[in-house]
C-alpha cells in the first residue's frame, strides 16, 4: 500500500505542475479516505470524491482515474471523456496549420495513452486521437530558475604591488555607479580585498573571498576557520562568518535569502543577518516555485511561504504548487492531499 501510495504522490505531483499557468483553481482536489473528489476554496464540497485519483481543472477538463484507467470530467462532474486511458495529462492550448491562416487553428488538446507501454498520442477535447499533435506556442514555456552563480574570471594582471600589500590577485569588480575598481587580492595564505588606491576594503584575514551574483546583486562570500559569512562588495559585514554552511538564494519575489547552518541548525537570515524564522530547524530548502521547505528533528516538512505565512513542520513530504498558494503533501500515513497557505487540509481521513 505504502508504494502504491508513492507512486500516486508521484503522479499527483506531476499532473499538479504540468502547464500550470492555465489550471483552474476554483475547484481543489479533495480527498475523503481514498477517495477524491472537488472542493471549492473555502472547502465547501462540489463534487462528491468518488474518484481513485483526481488532477487540477485547467481549460475546463480535468482528469479523474476510474478504476485503472483515466478520463476526463467537467466542472459539472460530468465524465465527458470516457475513462479509457493509462495515462492523462492536462489539457492545454496549441496550433495546427491552416491554409491562408498565420499560425493556424488554435486547439485543445491533452497527451494520453491507450496502451499500457505509455506510449502518448495527443487527444482532442472529445477524446479523439488527433493525426499530429499541434505546435505549443514558445512563450508557454516557463522560464528555469537560475541559481545563485560564482563568478570565475581567468584574467592576468599587471597592477603595481604597492609596498608588498598583496602576493597575488585573484579577481576584481566594479561597484554599479562607481568607476573605481575593487581586487580580491591572496597576502600570505591570507585573502582581503582593496581598492585601486590601494586603501584595505577587507582585512586579509579571511581563508577564503569569492564574488558571487544572486539576481541583480553581488555579494562577496568569505571563510574564515571554516565558517561562513557574506559581505557587501565595500567590504561591511552582512551575515557574520560564524557558519558552518551559508547559501544565498534569489528567490521567485526576487528577494535574496541565506540559508546558513548554525551550531548544529538551520536558518533563514536576511541580508542584514537577522533571522527571519523564529526557531532553527534540522534542514532547509528552497523550493524552485517558491518558498522554503522546513525540515525538523523528526524529518517532517513544513513550509515557509514567501508572504511570511507558514506551516510548521508535521508532514511526510511537501511540495508547492506553481500556483504559490497550494501545497501537495503526503501526511503521517503516506496519503496525499492538498493543503493551502493557511494550513487548511482538502482531505479528510
């Protein structure tokens, strides 16, 4: 039971994100035992769960499991597209040519299988396998994130040693609005950084100084005793180099974050050092929808969202939905359901 659990948590989550810029979300899937059905926002129950599986609404179809096979059911409830496939993907928007028509026909269409090999033929929106599967605008297709880059520069430099003030140069920067010039400069098995006046920005005190990019900023990441902190590029000191391990992520509301370890914990900081939870945690990680997933000494999941709503950790597994306000999670007894940001459960036992 537990790995058939798995492989629904599997499914659901992959049939949540997929497409979901055009999903519905005025119908939730809701669970009652194991069975799924459809709740409007506030849980008020619209269709009955009568269902062995249920996905997200998106174009006004939405794909149910009957049995083992899946179709496709209205916001009616109606089951318009008999139950006759192994697989069932989302409707979405596309394209087929059209004689004398720039960009041709636009048409909805889904990928299904009728053969237990999973081999996907695309279906129009009466459930008839079409001859080709139409174009996909290219705009549709979400954008990956791009994680926090260290940026590695192979120069040579010619700067004069100004009274034995450095061995060697390992990089340089600009501050935006400034023209003058920053080098991160080795002395001794020792880094610090100073300017082209040769005025010490950072004391050459540190093990280690790298210039990282998170979004639009720089920030210089620094070691010292095997600890980590971050400073500004004019050298003031952000997030003290007392951690054992320190991340900074630019996340979806393009706020940057450092996640840092701590005396054995975790924590969320901004960068101005404070925390921005109240309590450490065993764990934290940034989820690619946004928000930060909370582990505690038990391995449960919570869930940080970036509004400052959040959901203390009492879950076997969260992931977030694209949407930003709905959580697919699996609870203490492997079952799925769908949580929102106020921590309300469309599931019932």
């Amino acid at each position: 039971m537990m790995y058939r659990n798995n492989i629904l948590f599997i499914t659901l989550l992959f049939m949540s994100i997929n497409v979901f810029a055009q999903t519905d979300m005025s119908l939730v899937p809701y669970r009652s035992g194991d069975k799924w059905g459809y709740a409007s926002p506030d849980k008020k129950i619209v269709i009955q769960p009568k269902y062995n599986e249920a996905s997200w609404f998106a174009y006004g179809f939405a794909a149910v499991k009957v049995g083992n096979k899946y179709g496709y059911i209205n916001k009616a409830g109606t089951l318009v597209i008999p139950a006759r496939f192994t697989v069932a993907k989302p409707f979405k928007k596309g394209y087929l040519p059209k004689l004398n028509k720039e960009g041709g026909d636009s048409v909805l269409f889904a990928g299904a299988s009728l053969s237990s090999t999973g081999y996907e033929n695309c279906i129009d929106s009466k459930g008839r396998v079409m001859a080709k599967c139409p174009a996909i605008n290219e705009n549709s297709v979400a954008e990956e994130n791009q994680p926090v880059a260290t940026i590695v520069k192979q120069k040579t430099y010619s700067l004069q040693n100004n009274g034995g003030l450095f061995d060697k140069i390992i990089d340089d920067y600009q501050i935006p609005g400034s023209e003058d010039s920053y080098y991160i400069a080795e002395k001794h098995d020792s880094f610090g950084v100073f300017n082209a006046r040769f005025d010490t920005i950072v004391p050459f005190e540190y093990s280690a100084i790298k210039k990282i990019k998170s979004g639009q900023n720089e920030y210089l990441q620094v070691a010292k005793s095997n600890m980590s902190g971050v400073l500004s590029l004019t050298g003031q000191t952000l997030i003290n180099a007392d951690n054992s391990s320190l991340t900074i992520v630019n996340a979806n509301n393009h706020t940057d974050y450092a996640i840092v370890k701590h005396e054995g914990s975790a924590y969320l900081k901004d960068l101005k050092n404070n925390n921005i939870l109240p309590n450490g945690y065993t764990d934290i990680v940034y989820d690619s929808n946004g928000g930060f997933v909370l582990f505690d000494k038990d391995n449960l999941e919570g869930f940080y969202f970036l509004n400052g709503k959040m959901i203390a950790p009492k879950y076997g597994e969260i992931h977030l939905l694209p949407d930003g306000e709905y959580l697919l999670v699996k609870n203490a007894m492997g079952k799925s359901g769908y949580v929102n940001q106020n921590g309300d459960e469309f599931f019932v036992e």
